[in-house]
C-alpha cells in the first residue's frame, strides 16, 4: 500500500479512541472530528512546495521560504466531510472549498450525487478530497471521477477510518490518488460499515439517525 499513509502520531491516536466510543455525546465527537481534521491537514501538506522571498523584518532584509503557487482546494464530501473543514481551515484560512453532494444508495450501496460546486479554477490547484470513512470506497470514486471530470489532475484524499475493501476499490479506480488515513480496521460489515469502526460519522457527527 505505498500511496496509503497511516498517521500514527499519537494525538491522533488518542482522539480517534475517543471518537470510536459509543458514548461519545454528538458535541464530543464533533469537536474531535474537527481536531483530528486539523492534525491531518499537516500531514497531508506535508510536502507542499516552497519558495524563497525576500521579507523585511523589524532587523533586517532576508530570504524565507513561502508557500508556493495556487492555494489549496479543501473537497468534503457532504454531508460527513464537512466535520474535518473547519480545522483544515484553521491551519489553512486561504484555502477553496469545493462541495460534492453524495449519498449512498441504501439498497445497492452506490453513491448518488446531488450537488456540486467548485472553484472556477479547481484543475489548477492541488484539491485534497475529505470523506471520514472510506467504507466501499463509492463516494470517493465517485468524488475523484467527478473533480477529474473538471480537470483535476493533483487530488489526495484524506479519511478517519479505512477498511482494506475501501482501499483497494479506491485504488483500483484511481491508483495515483494518495490516500492518508488514522486507522486501517479489519473489514466491512454485510451493511457495508466499517468493522470495528465508529458507526456512521454523519449520524454521529449531527446527532441524526
């Protein structure tokens, strides 16, 4: 799995063990949610390129490396991706948010999309699709398919949980597509549930059923 990164920083950890309690109160798992978002965020830029640029400090002129070219593009997939914005957004205030509507079909597990809407200048820029549970992996193909359909060519992907089924249909889709995640667990349920997983981030993240 050389384009899956497991984030093993301990935070992390200890967050997503919070998360993954039953009796986690909906305002807990949220607040979680938006945290482990942030701390993903500085793995998954990890590589951003830079620049030098010339500064005037309160001392002196001197060279220091910026970021460089076009800002971030931040894709949640609605409704659950929504829960990682905010502290994305906190470590990246300029980034652009795309939203790509999707639910999943509760018959034939299939993605169903029902809104979209990007930057008009999304294809330039390096988009970084959120979706906590990549469960069977549907939407984010289905996410990835549409945004490359606009023209994007520099994507990631960015999950809480993933199951070894989700992966590998991710990747069977779209192999170049870098995948960072909290945690690998064991399987999907005959519901197509992550197995031990957290439940439905959505439900859990809105206090819905």
């Amino acid at each position: 799995m050389r384009q899956v990164h497991v984030v093993r920083h301990p935070l992390v950890q200890h967050k997503l063990s919070l998360m993954r309690s039953a009796e986690r109160s909906t305002q807990g798992f949220r607040r979680l949610l938006n945290e482990i978002g942030m701390l993903l965020a500085y793995e998954v830029t990890r590589d951003l390129p830079l620049e030098e640029v010339e500064i005037d400090t309160p001392l002196a002129r001197m060279k220091t490396p910026l970021l460089s070219g076009k800002k971030l593009v931040f894709a949640p997939i609605l409704r659950a991706g929504m829960g990682f914005v905010d502290g994305m957004l906190d470590l990246v205030p300029s980034a652009r948010i795309a939203h790509i509507g999707l639910y999943r079909d509760p018959k034939t597990l299939q993605a169903v999309e029902y809104y979209f809407k990007a930057p008009p200048d999304v294809a330039e820029r390096l988009v970084v699709v959120l979706d906590p549970m990549l469960a069977t992996a549907n939407s984010a193909v289905a996410a990835v398919d549409r945004l490359k359909e606009r023209g994007c060519r520099e994507l990631r992907l960015v999950c809480l949980l993933a199951a070894p089924e989700g992966i590998e249909r991710f990747h069977g889709a779209h192999p170049e597509v870098p995948v960072w995640t909290a945690a690998i667990d064991s399987h999907l349920d005959s519901h197509g549930y992550i197995v031990p997983g957290l439940g439905d981030a959505g439900d859990r993240m809105f206090g819905t059923r």
